[in-house]
C-alpha cells in the first residue's frame, strides 16, 4: 500500500526500464531522441472519449490471458474503426518492436495518451500488474467518459432552447417588427412606450449591423483569448465553483474526479507526490488544482494528505474526514473510491433535479421573451381608440 506521507522529497521520476515482462512489456532500449518524439493526431478528442476505453480493457483481456504486449496491439489495430487511432496504434506497435517500453512509445501521442495514462502504465510495468492497470485505466476512463456524458446531457436541453429563443426573438425583432412598424406608420400618433422601444431597436440593429456583427465577432474572439490566459482561466473557474446552485454541481464534479483519479493512481503504484501532480490538472478545476497543489507541498514536507487537503478551496470535510480515516487504517484508495462512487451518485441525482426545475423555467423565459414581444407589437392595436388620430 503505498504511503501518503513523505519526508525525503519528490521522488525522482520512475524509470522506463521494465525488469520483467510477465505481459509481453519489454525492456527498453530506446534512446532519448526516440522517447523526445512528440505527434499530434487529428480528432484526439473523439478518440479518448470514444476509443480509448475500450481499446485500454481489450488490451487489458488480452495481457491477463497472456498474449504478448505487440500481438496484442496487432489484434486491436485491426479492428479499430478510426484511421487516425489505427495509425497511432501502429507506430506504437513498432516502437515497441524497435525496443522501447509501452509506456515510452504511448509518449509518442500526449494528445490521446496523456500524462495520467502514461504514468499508470508505467506505474503497471514495473510494478508486474500490466493487465490489472490497464483494466483500472479502463474503467477510469469509462467512468470519467459517463459523466461527462450525464453532465453534457443535462446542459445540452436549457441551451438549446434558450439558443432557440434567442434566435426566434432576433428574428421576429429583425423582419416581423419593422413591417408592424410601417403598419402603424400610417396611424399618425405616437405608439406606446414598449413598441416604440422595439421599433428603435430593430431600426438601430438594421441601421448598424455592419459594426455591431462585426464587435460580436471581435468580443467573442477577445473573451475565448482570455480565457485561455492564467488570469482569465483562474476568474472562469473561480466564477463556475462560486456561482449559484451551477457551483456546487462543478464542485461535486471536480471532487468525484480528483478521488477517482488518485485512487487509482495510489493502486496503481504511483507514488503519492507524483500522483497529485497529476491528479490536481485532471480536477479540471484551477481552484481546486491549486488547492491539491499546496496540500502536495504539506505532503512533501511530512505532514499528512489530509492534514494538507484542509481548509482548501473547493475541497469539502467530508473528503478530508475520509481520507483522514483512511490513512489511519491504510486503505486510502479504497475511501477515496467510496468518495467518488458518494459524488458519482450525488451529482447524477444534482442533474436529475436541475433538468426537472429547469424545464418550467425555460417555459416562462420563453414565455417572456417570446411572448414580450408579441404583446409589443399588437399593443398600438389594443390601444387603437388612443393611437389611432381622429
């Protein structure tokens, strides 16, 4: 079991060296400019959400009934549907024969095989529990694809009807306001409030589309460019984990991630200051990534992961109780997964209730600006004995 206290340090980095190949993982003789060689792979993005998971448990069936590491990969390569995954797999597969690790050819792709999949394989390797991890990053994998699955799914329904609303609205305000417009042109007073109001908006928009589509366009650019800044990405997050009743969803997201990672990292034999290094990028939270990253600090200075975890933005007691239980009685990785099985079920039962408190909301917004602006411009005719001139 590995320990969650250290006093010596940051471990050095494990080596690529496999000492046995129970698996078919073999000795590495790759050199450095061999392990340097960096490839990107168009649709990454689909393949781990998509292949990945699957091809890490074939791989994993396959290595525990004793098939070599190439024979397999040979097997998988052949029944991969996407070209781009298939060739990936290939040049693996003769990095392999040309005398590298797994590990060390997987390196070759950080756009499909990132740093926590490289390192539980490595972790795999040396440890002689090749098949074991591999059907861990399977599973992880598989878990951390259904909840984003459930998440996206929850959220795809209120955008695409506020979207919805929003275009029907630019529309109607577009080309149905301006001919109610001329309509009540010939009525010689002045029209309420409201529909003025909409009137001047749908002249304004007309009038200076070619500079307001043109500043949509640049804000739209500007705000995607801050936000992939440091300041910019510490704000959006800060903002996503504070903001109401969406806050506490990220936060149980971002936590049933963390646990589920670094759980089975610690099984998989990484240790533990390396496994926070890795585990606070996947929390896909800055916050909270900042927070791991300043209990990995408390660690390396002896003090316990819990003790570290404490008080931390982002991170609830309850984890920290846990995992201080767990540490007392060596099962860290099993308490972190009852941690993230708790979240896992918590933010499944979060989305069930959102989607069913938003849908009522969706209708009055609907109702609101739909209907506003359909009451807009029949409200001269409502008034007809005050709009019209005698």
């Amino acid at each position: 079991m590995p320990v969650v206290r250290s006093t010596t340090g940051a471990p050095k980095a494990p080596t690529a060296t496999v000492s046995r190949e129970p698996q078919g993982a073999r000795r590495s003789t790759a050199t450095p400019h061999s392990r340097g060689r960096v490839r990107s792979v168009k649709g990454a993005k689909k393949i781990v959400s998509k292949d990945l998971p699957s091809f890490s448990r074939q791989m994993a069936a396959m290595l525990a009934a004793g098939m070599p590491i190439v024979t397999a990969l040979e097997t998988i390569e052949e029944q991969i549907p996407n070209p781009n995954f298939r060739q990936a797999l290939g040049e693996v597969k003769r990095s392999i024969e040309g005398g590298a690790s797994f590990s060390e050819s997987l390196q070759q792709f950080p756009d499909i095989f990132d740093v926590l999949y490289v390192n539980m394989v490595r972790a795999g390797e040396q440890s002689g529990q090749f098949a074991e991890t591999m059907r861990r990053i399977g599973d992880l994998l598989e878990a951390n694809a259904r909840l984003r699955r459930k998440v996206k799914s929850a959220m795809t329904y209120p955008v695409v009807v506020m979207s919805m609303a929003l275009i029907i609205a630019a529309g109607m305000i577009i080309f149905i306001v301006p001919v109610f417009a001329g309509m009540y042109k010939d009525f010689g007073s002045q029209l309420p409030g409201p529909t003025q109001f909409l009137v001047d908006v749908s002249d304004g928009i007309k009038k200076y589309a070619l500079v307001i589509i043109p500043l949509i366009l640049i804000g739209i650019w500007a705000f995607k460019r801050w936000k992939k800044t440091p300041a910019g990405a510490w704000t959006l997050d800060r903002f996503a984990l504070n903001a109401p009743v969406i806050g506490v969803l990220v936060q149980k997201v971002a936590v049933a991630r963390f646990a589920k990672t670094l759980a089975q990292l610690v099984q998989s034999g990484v240790p533990i200051l390396g496994a926070l290094d890795i585990v606070a990028k996947a929390s896909g939270n800055r916050v909270i990534e900042a927070g791991i990253m300043d209990a990995r600090r408390s660690v390396e200075h002896g003090e316990t992961l819990s003790a570290g975890l404490t008080g931390k933005a982002g991170i609830p007691s309850l984890v920290v109780r846990m995992m201080a239980a767990g540490e007392k009685t060596g099962k860290v990785d099993e308490m972190l997964e009852s941690v993230a099985a708790t979240y896992d079920d918590e933010v499944e039962a979060m989305l069930a209730s959102l989607t069913s408190m938003l849908e009522p909301l969706l209708m009055v917004f609907l109702g609101v600006i739909i209907g506003g602006i359909v009451i807009c411009m029949f409200l001269p005719i409502f008034k007809m004995s005050e709009v019209v001139s005698r």
